[in-house]
C-alpha cells in the first residue's frame, strides 16, 4: 500500500488547485503550484505535522506562484523545480501575468528540470514532461507508482489550456498532449491546475479538442 496522499486546496482569486503530495510515514510533504494564502498553506502544514520538502512548478503564472515567497520564508530550506524553458516566465512580469494584473512579481526555481527528467521525492520518482503550448515551459509531473500526473494548465476535465497567453503556441499544445500525455496509461489520475480531477482515458475519449 502506498504510503502517499493528495491535499487539494483551491487558492486564490482564480480558483486555482494547489495540491500538497505527501508521505504519511515521513511526513514529507511537495507543494504543487502554491496559488495564493501562504499563511493557510504554512497554518495547515504546521497542523497535520508536514514539513515540505519541495515546490513544484507547473508554470510561471501568477496564479501559480502566488504563495512561492511566503513558503520560502517560512521552509527555508524547500528546494523549487520548474521546467527550464520556464525561467524566463518566472522572471519577467510581462511573461507571467502578474504584470497584467499590476502585482509585477519575479520568481525563480532553484532546480531547472528538462523533458524526462525522473527526480526522486518523497520516497518516490517523478517523472517531469515538457508539454510546451500554455506556456513555453510548461512541465507536468508523473508520478507513476501511484499512476497520478499534475497537469498544471495543460490539460483540463474535457478540456486544454489557454494559448493566447505570452509565450503560448495552440498548436504544439493539442501536439504535445496527443504525443506525451495521451500515451500514459488510461487510469492516470489528472490533477489541472483548475477545476476537477479527470484520467487520461476519460480526456482521449472525451476531450473536444481532440
């Protein structure tokens, strides 16, 4: 039996799904796309006894990365994944929205991970899967023991990410999902970024763009 749990928390003026992995026998815990209310994320750690580990990020938006500073205030020691072509989204407010919204935020990962990478958290593996087309860095993490992928604003419950988006392309977002998600086993669980959980087979037989 798997010693690992999914936290979703929705965050954020844009309803965004923060979800927190976690191992019940360490006690370790990721932070997945920290939307907003770091003080409610710090608060709810400290109560269930977590200490994170890690952030991972999708991708640079800012309604994704709302709550990273506060969480690295607090976890000094957290290390954050992002996909390399994602640093350039991080850092300029422009490319990440929070510009747009006029809250001009610049961020950065500590760890830049490439297509296929496999890193080892929590007792596990992930593997990270550049899916460029919501963002040109856009990476979602697969982790196979528990057959669970977080998708970010990748791909959603019958539906796909925005392209219109600074550094967004339609096009190799369809291409991208058909070719590096799809081929996951039916049965994965898909965590998005909004709105409700869904599996792969559900989304290839489904998913009106498509």
């Amino acid at each position: 039996m798997s010693n690992i749990i999914t936290i979703t928390n929705v965050l954020g003026s844009f309803a965004t799904n923060c979800y927190t992995v976690a191992n019940t026998k360490t006690r370790e815990a990721i932070v997945i796309d920290p939307a907003d209310r770091p003080e409610y994320l710090i608060s709810m750690y400290e109560n269930q006894k977590l200490q994170p580990v890690a952030v991972l990020l999708t991708h640079g938006h800012l309604d994704h990365i709302g709550a990273l500073a506060g969480l690295r205030k607090a976890f000094p020691d957290i290390k954050v994944y992002a996909g390399v072509e994602e640093k350039d989204v991080l850092e300029r407010p422009k490319l990440n929205l929070s510009e747009m919204f006029g809250f001009p935020t610049r961020e950065s990962a500590d760890v830049y991970v490439a297509d296929g990478e496999k890193i080892n958290l929590l007792d596990t593996e992930i593997t990270c899967i550049h899916v460029p087309g919501h963002t040109k860095g856009g990476t979602c993490y697969y982790f196979e023991a528990d057959a669970m992928l977080f998708s970010g604003d990748t791909l959603f419950c019958r539906s796909i990410g925005r392209s219109d988006f600074p550094t967004g392309d339609a096009n190799a977002l369809t291409e991208n999902i058909e070719k590096k998600l799809f081929v996951l086993p039916e049965n994965v669980m898909v965590y998005p970024g909004h709105d409700s959980r869904t599996t792969i087979g559900k989304e290839k037989r489904e998913n009106p763009y498509f």
